[in-house]
C-alpha cells in the first residue's frame, strides 16, 4: 500500500480513537491542516494511474484500491466492448471506468463521455492523458436526461446529480441533453453512473436502443435511494430496461459473478449487466 495510504489510515484511526475519548473538538480543529498534504494525489489502481485533488476523490480511489470496488464490474464492461467500438459513458468522474473502457475499444475506438460536474474536468483530462487514451475519449459538459433543457447540477462530496442535496457545498446550471440529440453514430455499450438520474437518461436515448444496431450491452447503475429522490424507482428502471429487450442481472462484486434479479442484494447500491436479448 503506498505510504501515504497507509499514514491517512492511521490518522482516521486515531481521529476515531479521540472521538471515543470525546475529543472530537480536538480532530476537528486540526483536521483540515492535517489532511491537506493528502488532498493531491497519484495513485496505480488496478493497472490505472489516478490523479485526484480532494479527499473526497481520495476515499474513491481508496475504495477501489482497497476494497476491490468496481473490479468485476470493469471487467465485464471491457469483455463486452468490441474492439473498434463506440461506448457511451453518462458520469466519467475522474476517469478510472473511462479508462478501462477506452482500452478494450482500443486505438480506432472511442469513448463518448458525458460529465457535467465541471470541477472533476481537469483532473478527469490529466488521468486520460496518463494512462494514454485522451486522443479516443470526448468529454461532453453535459447531463443526460429525458428532455434537452437546463438544469441545477448538486455537488456534495463525492456525491453529485440532479436532485436537490441539503448538503449540497455547490450548486450550478449545466445544460441537460438528449443522448439521441448529442450522439450522431450507433453506440456499442453504454455505462450509465448519474446518481439517480439513469432511467431519465435511457428515456434520452430510446433512438439509440431502437436502432438496428443497438448497444449489445447496458451497464447501469441501479441506486434505490438515489432514484426516488430523483422521482423514479428501482422497479421501474428495471421493468424499462426489460422491455427495451435486455436480460437483466446485477454484478455481484463480492463472489466476482452476476446474478439473477430474484437473488435480492444487501447493498445499498449495485451496478447491473445487461445484455440484448437474440
């Protein structure tokens, strides 16, 4: 584990050792001077090298070093992009998905990658750059959503979307687009990571998923919680991927499998595979 992980791990210990001791005004007047020597950072994650400028970023990275976060799920996405292939991505971030992606599309490839989180950009460009694939990934400022039009983008954290957040540190306008709209050719796989807003940006690209050459994979994140404050629901998600003609499973991180939707999970959260039905 590189150094600095293994110092930030144990000044979390310690900061949650002077919590018990009810010394939590002391570990949060020197916290922020504390953890500024972490807030940039370059970190070799499964094979990817990963800038980042926050902590917020950092527990990220941590996540997918440490607990292996991701790591079917990237796996999968990269067996089922074609070489040569076109994916579109809804919520780059700092790039770790769009990386791997960009790879298995390989040099005649290309990666169409929508971010509106404008503050991410530059080190989203600086990760793309390090691990070689800037020149077949476009970065699009945009959200994708049902219906073209302007919309209030949260960011709190390592939390962002479209929904209203209380605890929101900034909120900006960002343009909301139809992927039918932004995207002129045929798309191979498609990842959608938006926070809530995944089914409103399926909804965007119906054009896209009705063509003859329709993505050949969906990979989509399916956050219960995320999608009701979005004004949606897991079941719906689910009934519309099923009748666009996907066979839907979810990806099982900790037995490295994809499983059937009967088989309920215990996460908050989980990514679903779906494959177009023959």
């Amino acid at each position: 584990m590189p150094l600095k992980l293994v110092i930030l791990s144990a000044l979390e210990r310690l900061a949650a050792l002077a919590r018990r001791l009810r010394l939590g005004f002391l570990v949060d007047a020197l916290a922020p001077r504390l953890s500024r020597p972490f807030e940039r950072f370059a970190l070799d994650v499964g094979g990817v090298r990963l800038h980042g400028t926050d902590l917020a970023q950092l527990h990220y990275v941590r996540e997918l070093a440490e607990q292996g976060r991701e790591r079917t799920f990237v796996e999968l996405l990269a067996n089922d992009i074609p070489r040569g292939g076109v994916v579109l991505e809804g919520g780059a971030h700092l790039g770790f998905i769009t990386v791997h992606a960009a790879r298995a599309a390989g040099p005649e490839g290309r990666v169409i990658a929508f971010e509106p989180n404008a503050s991410v950009h530059a080190v989203l460009q600086t990760n793309l750059q390090a691990n070689g694939v800037a020149d077949r990934v476009s970065i699009l400022p945009f959200a994708l959503g049902e219906r073209a039009g302007k919309a209030h983008f949260s960011v709190s954290g390592d939390t962002s979307g479209l929904f209203d957040s209380e605890n929101a540190a900034a909120a900006v306008e960002v343009d909301l687009v139809r992927a039918d709209e932004a995207v002129g050719g045929p798309v191979d796989v498609v990842k959608l990571d938006v926070e809530g807003s995944e089914l409103a940006a399926l909804r965007g690209m119906e054009g896209l998923l009705r063509r003859n050459h329709a993505p050949r994979a969906l990979f989509v994140e399916c956050h219960p919680e995320l999608l009701e404050r979005a004004g949606a629901s897991r079941d719906e998600l689910l009934d519309w991927l099923r009748a666009a003609g996907y066979d839907v499973k979810w990806i099982d991180e900790a037995n490295r499998r994809t499983a059937p939707l009967s088989e309920p999970w215990g996460e908050h959260y989980v990514n679903l595979r779906c494959l177009r039905e023959s």
